[in-house]
C-alpha cells in the first residue's frame, strides 16, 4: 500500500486536473494553432491544447506534499518544476521564446536541485577490468566528490565541484532528451511512464537489501509514473491536450533527480531512454556539423522519419514504449559492469538506423524559433 496509493493518487489527480486545465488553455489562449504558431518540427494541423505541464505539475505537487516527507531535497525538486512550469507557460503563451533563455532557465532548474544536495558522488567504473588502466580508473567506483569547496554565506556551505557539475549537466541533458522527443501523440509520456516504473524498482530493489532511505525515492518514481499514465489518457492519439515544454520537462527533471537518487543509476537511466538518446545524440551532432545551432529545430528527428515512411502515431509511439520496457528490463537484468558495454552496443545500432533513416531522404530546409 505504500507505493500503490501514491501511484494511484497521482493517476487520479492527473485524470480530474487535466480536463480542468484544457479548459484553462483554450480560455487563455494557451494552445497550438499551425496557422499562427508555424513550426518547422509540428506534425499537427489541429489547434490543440497546450500547458499541460500545468496538470502534470499539479499531480505531482499535490501527491508528494500528502506522502513524502518535505525534506530539503523534495523542497529543491518541487521548486525546480515550479521554475520549468513557469517557464513552460510563458512558452506556451509568446509566439517565440528564445531557445537559449530556455537553457539558461533550465540549468538555473538543475542548479535549484544540486543546491538541495541531489549530487552524484561517484559513478560505477564502466572500464573496470579492462587491462593497463592507471588509478583511480582501475578503481570499482570513479569518485566525484574529492574537490570540495566550502564557503561562508548565511551558514557553512560547501560545494562538491564535479559531483554537482555532473549532476547539473546530466540534469540539463536528460530534459532535452525528453523535450525532443514529444513530437508525435503518446510518444513522450508513454517513454516517461516506463523510465519511472523502471528506476522506482531500482529504489524498491535497494530498500529491500537495507537502503531505508530508498522507500521515499520508490513512491517518488511511482507516483510520477502514475501522473505520466493519467496524462498519456489524454495526449494518446489524437491528443486533446499537448504536454508542450513544461510537460516534457517537469518529467523529464523528475526523471533525471529520480536517477541519482536511486543510487546514481545514471546508466540505467541511459538505457531506458536508449531511443530517445540515440535520437538525442544523432540530431546534436547533425545540427552542429550541417553549420547550426543545436537548439534549432528541424524535422529530422525519428519520429519524423518514421511518419514519412507512413507510420501512425500509435505505431511510432508504442515503437518507443516497447523499446524504453525492453531495455528497462535489460537494465534491471543485467550486471552494473556489463551496462556500460550494453549502452555501446544499443545506441551503434540505432545510430546507424537513424542514419539510414536518415538516408532514405533529405531532412527539411527551414528552420523556427523554438528548438525540440
């Protein structure tokens, strides 16, 4: 009972907010329209809802309040989204919010977060056993929090230089992961639902072999993989509310914080939300050496060539939850040690089917002001 009322008390709340809340967007404007909002990356021609990270938001607000304990770490969570959700509003509203202020609000976010001491004080030495290693990289764990600074600022404070650096850019990185990989109905709730069910039977696998602390950041995971199910009703094809920027988001930062604190899986993270990375990494560097920015959209993700070999949405979006539990189970299968070879193997293979993709036709010209 102590997961499954969290669990289903965020379902619930997610189903009754978000009816709540098309009506609030299409009141203030706060929708998609094609006609008005042009978007190199859209593949609707309905004028749909936005802001659902408002229900999403309010899910998860009000059902960690009623059954997690508010500790420093939860504070610096619930204000993190509470950033993303304000932000993610205004971008619903103006036409065009500058993708770079946008990042700059998403590491201000991060930083919220690793100010509440979510840290990654060390990572599983993915190298261990390989021959000729010089320490400490022959070492079991690779260990970041050896630089410590302290300061003087209303209080003692210290700051554990590359645990919160690693923390804060794998933070940032995962959101736009997720953020780019909405671009089709059900496709990033659908992701997100699986990443959390995954990464909270990490926490409930270490509660059980002693790590009490690990009870909370399980109801944490599960509860927001109820919120991602109730949600996934609603924006399952065709959708009638779109989780737009700070739907995506807020999951997304709940996600990356949920994987540090189940004990700094990082990498079983990484293999989840293998697609969506493979995906992530492919249009980065596409965009970097076509000569532009990779905050700038276009329509080359995978999503968008799978619509052009005649996918549906449904098909495009199980494709992706399928793939997220098949290697959600690997992940919970296999050995720390063999994860690292794992994620190589995975993300050469779709690499090279994006690329090939890729290769059956010419990605689109024009570019817009929003990136995704």
């Amino acid at each position: 009972m102590d997961l499954i009322l969290p669990t289903i008390t965020s379902f619930i709340v997610t189903i009754l907010s978000t009816p709540i809340v098309i009506k609030l967007a299409k009141k203030y404007g706060l929708v998609d329209d094609p006609s008005t909002r042009p978007h190199p990356a859209h593949v609707q021609r309905r004028v749909i809802p936005r802001a659902g990270g408002m229900a999403i938001y309010i899910a998860i607000l009000a059902t960690s309040l009623i059954f997690l304990p508010l500790d420093q770490k939860l504070v610096g969570i619930l204000a993190g989204i509470t950033l993303l959700l304000i932000m993610g509003l205004l971008d619903d509203k103006l036409k065009e919010f500058n993708p770079y202020k946008r990042l700059t609000l998403l590491f201000l976010a991060a930083l919220i977060a690793v100010g509440s001491g979510i840290g990654v004080p060390f990572i599983n030495n993915p190298f261990l056993g390989l021959p000729f290693l010089p320490p400490p990289f022959n070492d079991s764990l690779l260990r970041l929090d050896q630089i410590v600074l302290s300061f003087e600022m209303l209080g003692p404070h210290q700051i554990i230089l590359l645990a919160d650096i690693f923390a804060i850019l794998w933070i940032v990185t995962l959101t736009q992961v997720i953020n780019w990989s909405k671009g089709v109905d059900g496709q990033m709730p659908g992701i997100t639902l699986v990443a959390a069910l995954v990464l909270g039977l990490i926490s409930l696998k270490f509660y059980f072999q002693g790590d009490s602390s690990q009870l909370n950041n399980a109801k944490l995971a599960f509860l927001v993989a109820g919120t991602s199910a109730g949600f996934l009703i609603f924006n399952w094809y065709p959708s009638k509310i779109m989780p737009a920027f700070s739907g995506s988001t807020i999951l997304a930062f709940m996600l990356a914080t949920l994987s540090i604190l189940s004990t700094a899986k990082v990498a079983t993270a990484i293999l989840v939300l293998a697609v969506p990375m493979a995906d992530f990494v492919y249009t980065f560097f596409r965009r970097i050496l076509s000569g532009r920015s990779p905050v700038w959209n276009d329509r080359g993700h995978l999503h968008h060539r799978l619509l052009d070999l005649g996918w549906s949405h449904q098909k495009i979006s199980l494709f992706y939850i399928f793939g997220s539990a098949m290697f959600g189970m690997v992940a919970l299968l296999v050995s720390t040690e063999s994860k690292f070879f794992v994620i190589i193997s995975v993300a050469a293979i779709f690499l090279g089917f994006i690329i090939w993709l890729n290769s059956l036709g010419g990605l689109s010209k024009p570019h817009g002001p929003n990136n995704g």
